[in-house]
C-alpha cells in the first residue's frame, strides 16, 4: 500500500526473483521454519518481520477472543461476529503500526476508507445484539468528535508555528478509531494515553538522536495501540482514573 502497489494482483511472490509463493509455502509462520527464512527457488533471505508480524497477529487475535470470550456460554452467534470485526480493527491497527514506523504515512485504504464500513458493521452488530457494540450515532459522533478534535490540534499548530505539527493520516485515523469505539469515554481515553506513550516512548529516543522536536514522531503507532488498550482494559482503567466516570457521561 505505501508504495501504492495492490495486494490482490500479482499474488505473493518473492520481491527477489518474483516467482509466485506456492499455497504451502504461505502458512503463517510455519512456512517461514520449514523454508528456513528463505526463498523456496532463489534462496534469498525472507526478513523476519514477516514471522514476527504474523505471531503478534495470532497473539492479538487470541487477546481479543479472550476478552469477548471467556467461556464457553459466551460462544453465541453475535459475540462469533463481534470478535470477527473486532480482530479485522486491530489487525488493520497492526498494519497501519508498522507502515507508520516503516513509511511515515497511514494508507487512506486503512483509515478513512475504511470508516464507512466500520460504521456499517457496527450497525450490523448492533442489530444482533453484541454486547460490545455501540450505535450508529455514537458510531457517527466518535470519527466526526475524533477526526475532529485532532485536525483542530494540528490546525492550531499550523496557526502558530506556520509548520505543519501532524499529518492528517493521524487525523483519518482518529476518524476510523472513533467509528469504532465511539465517543465517550474512548476518544478521551485514546488521545490521552497515545500522547502519554509518545511522550514516554519517543520523546527521549528523538533528543538522544538529535534534532528534538524538530525530528518527525510517527503517532498512528501510539494512537492504534491506546485504541488496543481501551478495548481490552478501557472501562477499567477509567473507573481507576476518574471514579464515576459513567454519571459523568450520563450528565453528558
């Protein structure tokens, strides 16, 4: 996607000698043990990064099963659909992590393309009853409050540094996040720890290499993995952080 090539045609091939990766050659992981980390026909190495995304992926999936999941009365036919589009929502998070670190853009194919359907399937889940689901308005209301709320940031930016602070791929990520987890508590919630991650994370690795703030800081990575948290962890942590949060969002 960041080098604007297509995932469908041609199908995998190995970027050395662009013969196609044969079905049993494709196994997540384990294709990669058995080949030894290279190619089936030139021998070229295969990065590891394709392994270790494939893990953390599974590892994902298995967190978000268990989370809607946890035992077996909760194997019904809408928590089967809610885990389906919830693990397709981190997934695409997995994906816009790495492009963001890689490429320093957020594709439009995994944000703002992507937040109609979002918004379709959370009415369809919210139809059949999945307890995680939100409404469409809320749905509606948190990409508009989220994409809003950040491009206001990086307007304001704009308006007194005459620089641009943040990319709008952060901005139409927001927009996909909000349709998602709606707008109160989670667009708070995600704004709040992606900055302090940010802050903690990379604030120190950008002075250390120099340039300080100067130096450009790839937040979708941040914003994707406080969207993470708050599913699996959000009511909690805000009932730590600010008890009676829920009479709050009540008045609201």
């Amino acid at each position: 996607m960041p080098e604007d090539r297509s995932i469908v045609q041609p199908p995998s091939h190995c970027p050395a000698c662009g013969n196609n990766v044969r079905p049993y050659d494709n196994i997540p992981i384990l294709s990669w043990l058995i080949l030894r980390g290279k190619c089936r026909d030139c021998k070229t190495p295969i990065s590891f990064v394709y392994p270790a995304i494939e893990l953390f992926t599974g590892c994902m999936g298995y967190l978000i099963f268990s989370h809607y999941i946890q035992d077996t009365s909760d194997l019904t036919f809408e928590n089967a659909w809610g885990v389906i589009y919830m693990f397709g929502f981190v997934a695409i998070l997995i994906a816009v992590t790495y492009i963001d670190l890689r490429h320093y853009i957020i594709p439009d194919q995994l944000s703002i393309y992507a937040t109609p359907f979002a918004i379709l399937g959370m009415f369809g889940l919210d139809y059949i009853g999945f307890s995680g689901a939100i409404s469409v308005q809320e749905s509606i209301i948190g990409s508009v409050l989220g994409a809003g709320i950040l491009g206001g940031v990086a307007l304001l930016w704009w308006i007194v540094r005459r620089v641009e602070g943040m990319g709008m791929g952060d901005v139409k990520l927001l927009l996909l996040i909000g349709s998602v987890l709606g707008p109160w508590p989670a667009i708070p919630f995600v704004l709040f720890v992606s900055s302090m991650l940010a802050v903690s994370v990379m604030l120190p690795i950008q002075l250390f290499k120099g340039g300080g703030l100067s130096r450009a800081l790839p937040y979708g990575p941040f914003l994707a993995w406080a969207s993470v948290l708050y599913i699996l962890h959000g009511p909690q942590l805000m009932r730590l952080w600010l008890p009676g949060y829920e009479a709050i969002f009540l008045q609201l």
